[in-house]
C-alpha cells in the first residue's frame, strides 16, 4: 500500500466563511495545534495579488507576507503550503521556495487555461516548491480530456495531481472512475489528491473510498477543520484523522483539534453556518453551479420543486459557470404558459364592474390599521381582493396568485370545504387539482423592461386595467425598505433588500400608478411608500 497523508486547507477553503479573517492569534493557533496534531500537510491560505496584506488574513498578496504572518512559527515535521488560483498572482510575487515559509504551492484552474496554466506551474516549480496540480471541476472533464491532461501533468512532473471535486458531485464509483483512470495513466512517483465537498454528504466517505484502494503511489486527502468551508463545506479533518487512527495506527492527536474546533473555529460556525443544506443539494442534484440556486431562491416566487424543474434544463456547456442571461431565459420559459384568458377576463369583468374593489395586501399597515380598513368595508362593502396570502382580519372575496410558492401556503386553506374564495392565478401557477377559477395569462403581465419583471401589485393592476375597472382602494401596500423595519406583518414572507433595490421597486410602482391615472384611479387607505 502507498503512503496516506492527510491535508489540513482549514486556513484556505475555510477563509471563504469569514474572508480569510481569522485574526492573528487564532492563526496561530489553528497552525500550532495542527502542528501538533501530527498533519502530514497544511494548507496556510491564498496567495492573491488583488488583496492587500493584513496580519489578521490568510489571503496574502506575496510569498513575503506569508512569512510575515507566520514568522517565527515552527511547521514541524508537516509540508507548508499555499494555494494561488491561476491568473491571480504574477510569478515576480513568488520568491524562491529557499526564501519562502512555504515547502510548496497548490494551483488551482479551469479547464479552458489548461495550457497556460501549465506553464505558470512549471515556472512554480522551477522555483524549488512542491507543486500541486489541482484542475477545478473535476466532473466537467470526459475521459479522452482528462487523459490529455494527464499527459500533460506527467510531462510537467509535479508533486501530486489533485480530484478537485469543487461541487461536491462525485459518488463512490465516480471517484472510483476517476481515481483509476489518473493512476492508471499517471506516472507511479506523481501523488494523487482528492478534495472533496460536502453537498451530498459524501466527503467522508468517498475519502474513506480513496484511502482504501489499493496503490502504490502517494495519496493525498483534503479536509478541514470541523468541516469549514464555503457552503456545504468540506470532509471533516478530524474524522479523517481518527479513521486513520483506528485502521492503519498512525498518530494523530485528536484532542489538538478539538481544542482547536473549541477555540478558533466554533465562534465562526454559530455567526456562519456551514454544512449541508438543500440549496447545495440542488446544485449537487443538477450538476451545477450554485449560483444558480441562490438566484431562483432569491426571486421568492418557486417553490423547491420548480427551481429543480428548472436546473434540470440547463445547458451542459453553462452548467458549472454560472450564465445570468441563460438562467433568466429559462426561468421565464418555466413561468410562460401561455393560455387564452379571454372567458376568464370576461367573468371577472362581469363580476367587478360598478362595484367599489379593496386590494388587501400582506404589508405591516394592513394589521396596524385593521381597524380603518374593517371600517371603510364596513361603510362601503367592497369586492375584497387579497394578493398572495389570506388575510385574517378581513374576509376576501378574491386571492390573487401570481407566486406559486405563496400558493404552497394557501393550498390547504383553499382546498376546505367552507372556503368560498374565488382564485384569480396567473397561467404560472399550477393548481394541485383541478383548475382555479379565473386564469391570466402570465406574460401578458410582465414588464421585461423593468428589474422587477413581475410584481404581483402592478400585475393585479394591469388585470383591472384590462377589464375596464377604473377605482381601486389599497390597504397593506407598505412599499419598501431595507432596514430594520419588517416588510410584511408574516415574516414568513419577508424579503431582504438593499437600499438600491427598495428604491427600484417602490418607484417601479409608483410610476406604473402615475402613468395609469387616467385608466385607473389608485386610492390608498394604509399609509404607503407608493403614495405622494
């Protein structure tokens, strides 16, 4: 059997949760106990021209601030490295290995810089380091492109040749796949790598996989501590370390990294959360970027099912960087169904027509002010119109449901046998069973000019607009903001915005208003944002 040997990147890929401020003391004391836990090999941070030097950081702009930050501290019987990612950092910012606190260098890139980044890790290397090859995205190579570089890696004679696996896709007969694919074509004295993620939980165990197969050669294992790293975060060091205890007598102290999980890295996980999560599993489950993930989150308007639905469709060649234009091409693809709403509009014009509306909306006024709005219903009997949710202190007549995740909340209200609620839904939302009874088409409401394509209060209003309504009452229509101050009376409900949007969207409304005045009049019952 080769030689095991386990890599602590606690200091690196765990820099992502905090932007590499760790602060000074507890660097050192994320080092020293690492020293002497017994780490075959610890990863110290990025080398980054981009960001100025800082003390406190492990992100550093040369060699030379390396040796500033861990000036004095003894490395032990563990290899030192970095890790710089292609294009972020001139060679001139590298002295030589014989001046530098480091024994060796990790880079990382894409596949599309193959070639010149080769050559950037042959000059790495002509620099007396131990260079670490470390193609990203690992399962965006076929096998005829991964034996290309392969070639190029024996040419190169590199330390070791890293299974980056940046999405935490691989499982155990993927890694299996690739793992035998590189030893059998790479030269027996270059080590393997493998670093892994955690969105299918699967970092632990596909190490324990690697660890197992029988080789000759050097094998190299990520983790870090306590798991620490951006999202789903990394295969756990001190597992791996008390697997390799328990199977193959080595030494590693354990209780070196629980004091340090207890003193330095603890405090980080309660501000910032890391580990396996359902948005990391659907970039896992889809092969993608997760980006993408946290853009469709964002919109508020799918439900888990429909964001899957749609990274299913994106193209392979887009899926693991992320593509803006692409993934909003789809989003709308998903959310035009396009129907014929012409009997719908005519009942609902049939319906509102010569009688005074309310549009109830789910804003902090609307529970503030019940009692005003319970009044003016009181004295005026209005067709009441709720958008997107069910309010309690008045009874709706209509919901409007242009979001089909705020329809996931309703669901069971609505399927009661005493609920006498009418639906009006955009052809976006698909109804559980059966059919609602009044269906608009979608994109007929849309904005596409606009940053907010698809605000559900100007939608309502287009509606109405269409079927010849010309007076509405608001109550609930708080617009927005973005400090502490709640949006929503239901947190549950709560969008976070910066001041930029806030602004966008408060002034989308208010235009959409001004500029339809004389179609329809727009009365405000609760104080808003819209109203001057």
């Amino acid at each position: 059997m080769g030689v095991v040997k386990l890599l602590d990147c606690t200091l690196r890929d765990g820099g992502f949760v905090n932007d590499w401020e760790f602060g000074h003391d507890d660097i050192v004391n994320i080092f020293e106990r690492l020293v002497s836990s017994g780490m075959d090999v610890i990863e110290v941070g990025f080398i980054d021209e981009n960001r100025k030097f800082d003390m406190n950081r492990t992100i550093m702009p040369d060699t030379a601030s390396i040796n500033k930050v861990f000036e004095g501290l003894n490395p032990g019987n563990a290899m030192i490295v970095g890790m710089i990612d292609f294009g972020t950092c001139a060679l001139e910012n590298i002295s030589p290995c014989s001046e530098s606190f480091l024994d060796g260098i990790r880079v990382i890139f894409k596949q599309k810089h193959i070639h010149e980044a080769i050559e950037y890790c042959r000059m790495i290397k002509n620099k007396g380091y131990q260079l670490f090859v470390q193609p990203v995205s690992i399962t965006g190579y076929s096998d005829e492109e991964m034996l290309e570089l392969v070639n190029i890696v024996n040419e190169l004679a590199p330390y070791a040749m890293s299974i980056v696996d940046t999405y935490g896709l691989l499982h155990k007969n993927n890694l299996k796949h690739y793992f035998n694919l590189i030893d059998q074509n790479l030269s027996p004295e270059i080590g393997i790598g493998y670093h892994s993620h955690n969105n299918f939980q699967l970092g632990y165990s596909n190490a324990i996989e690697l660890i197992t197969i029988e080789t000759d050669r050097t094998i190299t294992i990520d983790g870090s501590v306590y798991g620490m790293g951006k999202g789903a975060g990394n295969s756990n060091i001190e597992l791996l370390a008390m697997y390799m205890n328990d199977n193959y007598g080595t030494n590693y102290d354990i209780s070196q990294i629980l004091e340090l999980i207890d003193v330095s890295i603890m405090q980080w996980f309660l501000k910032f959360p890391w580990g396996y999560s359902l948005r990391y599993y659907l970039a896992a489950l889809n092969d993608c970027h997760p980006k993408y993930v946290m853009y469709l989150t964002q919109k508020r308007t799918l439900s888990m099912k429909s964001i899957n639905e749609i990274l299913s469709t994106i193209e392979t060649k887009k899926k693991l960087s992320f593509d803006q234009d692409h993934i909003d091409a789809l989003y709308m693809d998903y959310q035009q169904k396009e129907i014929d709403d012409t009997k719908s509009l005519k009942k609902l014009s049939e319906t509102l027509i010569g009688r005074p509306i309310l549009i109830v909306g789910p804003g902090t006024s609307a529970d503030k002010f019940s009692d005003k709005i319970q009044q003016y219903v009181g004295e005026n009997k209005p067709v009441i119109i709720s958008i997107n949710y069910n309010p309690t202190k008045v009874d709706a007549d209509f919901i409007f449901l242009s979001n089909a995740k705020r329809y996931i909340r309703l669901v069971n209200r609505l399927n009661s046998p005493d609920c006498n609620v009418k639906v009006i839904a955009t052809s976006n939302v698909t109804r559980v069973n059966g059919t609602f009874d009044y269906t608009i088409e979608y994109s007929s409401l849309l904005d596409m000019d606009c940053s907010i394509i698809d605000n559900s209060l100007v939608m309502l209003l287009k509606v109405l607009i269409k079927i010849g309504v010309k007076e509405v009452n608001l109550a609930g229509f708080d617009g927005y903001t973005s400090n502490d101050t709640p949006n929503y009376f239901d947190m549950a409900m709560e969008y976070v915005f910066t001041d930029e949007q806030a602004n966008d969207v408060n002034n989308y409304v208010i235009n959409f208003i001004c500029e339809n005045s004389n179609e329809l009049n727009v009365k405000f019952i609760t104080p808003s944002l819209y109203f001057k």
